[in-house]
C-alpha cells in the first residue's frame, strides 16, 4: 500500500468525486473536540482535518501517523510544525505510547484494512488511549445496492493506483465496541453513504 503517487492529486481526485461531502464529514465533530489536548490522528492524508483541528484547538498536541511520505509532506505545508510531530510509518506496526491520547482521529481510513487487521489495528491504538478517551471516524457506509457498486469502485481504483489489498468494507462498529468504546453521536451525508461518527470510551 503505497499513496505517494496518488498524494498530490488526492484532494481534486475526491472533490470531483464526491464535492466537500467528505471534507464535510471529517470537520462535522470539531466543536465536540475543544477538550481534547492530546490527539493521534492515523491516516489523514493531505492534512486538512489536522489543520482544522489546530485552529480550532489551540492547545491540542498532534502525534500526526501516514505511511506515505508524500502525503506527510503535504500535511506539513498545510498544518505547518507547531504543536505536531510528523511520523512516517505503517499504523500497523507503528509503536504508540501506552494511555497517551485523548483523542483519535482516522478518516477514511479504516477502510483501508481487512477483518483481522482491522481488530489487531484497533487493539493497539485501543492501548494508546486514555479512559474516556474520544474517537472521531469518518466513513464509508454500504446501506444501498447504488452505495455497494460505488464504494467496489473506489476500491478498484486505490488497488490500481495505490496498491490497496483489502477488496471490501469492513464494518469498524462492533471491533470498536469490543475494546469498550461506546458510540455517541452519529451523522449521514449522501443518502447514508458517508457517516461521521464520535465514540467515547467507558472508564477502565
């Protein structure tokens, strides 16, 4: 899985696809996110959740995880260095501080792995949280035969330009509930295909 060829033409890529729907979903729980201090956000890509956040956010800290280097590059000129330490590596495999974050961030991300790799993947970040720990998740969401053809499309088209292995969606919800984290508030776009979702996790 390699995105560093596809970086530079992600955000014109999506909107002549699907508009601002998704630049939308990723900023619809920012005002849910003011409390937030410590903040690991996987897979953001270009970076513009991550510039939002810190505007919106002056005292978060972001520990800013992609596996693609150019994507990270792009991130930097958008959020800049202050109060965020760029790291470039696999969140698979990648070494995450023990009840560190208060805050998770992945958008159209989780989409990105299969069922076992989904359940070790959140484990681990799982571990990276703190108790009452929040989740933001922007997603892909099969509630239609018309979503089902579009959402194998897109898959095609990243396993043909970036490599992606994982051929179907996989639903992130109970994996997140089985490592004690407790859906809080959800919202649609596009007729149900893109949901955003804030979780909270109970105290441990």
């Amino acid at each position: 899985m390699n995105f560093d060829w596809i970086a530079p033409h992600y955000w014109w890529i999506e909107r002549l696809g699907m508009g601002r729907t998704l630049e939308r979903r990723r900023r619809w729980f920012l005002p849910s996110l003011e409390h937030a201090r410590r903040v690991l956000v996987l897979g953001d890509g270009d970076g513009r959740f991550l510039r939002e956040l810190l505007r919106h956010n002056r005292l978060v800290h972001a520990d800013y995880v992609d596996v693609s280097g150019r994507m990270l590059e792009l991130a930097r000129r958008k959020a800049g260095e202050k109060r965020v330490f760029y790291q470039k590596a696999d969140a698979r495999i990648a070494a995450f501080p023990e009840s560190e974050y208060d805050l998770i961030a992945t958008h159209f991300f989780l989409d990105c792995f299969g069922p076992s790799e989904m359940d070790d993947l959140i484990a681990r970040i799982a571990a990276a949280a703190k108790p009452e720990a929040r989740w933001v998740v922007s997603e892909f969401c099969i509630s239609t035969i018309p979503a089902r053809l579009l959402v194998r499309a897109l898959y095609l088209f990243f396993r043909i330009t970036a490599g992606l292995k994982t051929r179907r969606l996989v639903d992130h919800r109970p994996v997140l509930r089985s490592h004690g984290f407790r859906l809080i508030s959800s919202s649609r776009a596009r007729g149900g295909l893109v949901v955003s979702e804030l979780w909270e996790r109970g105290s441990l």
